[in-house]
C-alpha cells in the first residue's frame, strides 16, 4: 500500500511517499519523492493513475500567491 503526502514548510517541502505491506501494520519508511525544477514553491499530491505512472500535483502558482496550478508527474512503468 502507498501513502502519497505533502509537506509544505522548510527544507521538508515536496511530495513523500510511505508504504506498508497489510493494513494493520503502520506506514513506514517515508522518502521524498525527486521532484525535478523544486522552485520553493509548495506542492501537494491529488491523484495517483491506476497504473501508478502518473500523479496529478497541485502546486503553488506563484511564491507566496496561495493559488495552485495542476501539474503532472511521470514514471515509465517497471517491466512486466
């Protein structure tokens, strides 16, 4: 299971990602997510593809504007 989070404050800032392998266990072992062009901006996840490929982030428009754009994460999928 994935837990895709948001941390919006310091040298934290970016999109995370935790995973636990049954849902009585707790998550663990968050890690950053390399989020090429960090700009200072906050970002925060919204939506995972169902294939796992694609994750639609909202980001901050502009430094300090508190108005968000919808960006677009990409991976190439793992081979079968």
């Amino acid at each position: 299971m994935l837990l895709y989070f948001g941390d919006a404050g310091g040298a934290a800032a970016g999109v995370w990602l935790a995973t636990r392998t049954d849902t009585s266990q707790p998550f663990s072992n968050p890690r950053a997510l390399d989020v090429a062009g960090k700009t200072g901006r906050w970002i925060a996840p919204g939506f995972l593809s169902s294939d796992y490929c694609r994750l639609y982030v909202y980001r901050e428009s502009e430094p300090g504007s508190n108005r968000s754009d919808l960006a677009l994460l990409t991976r190439t999928p793992p081979p079968p």
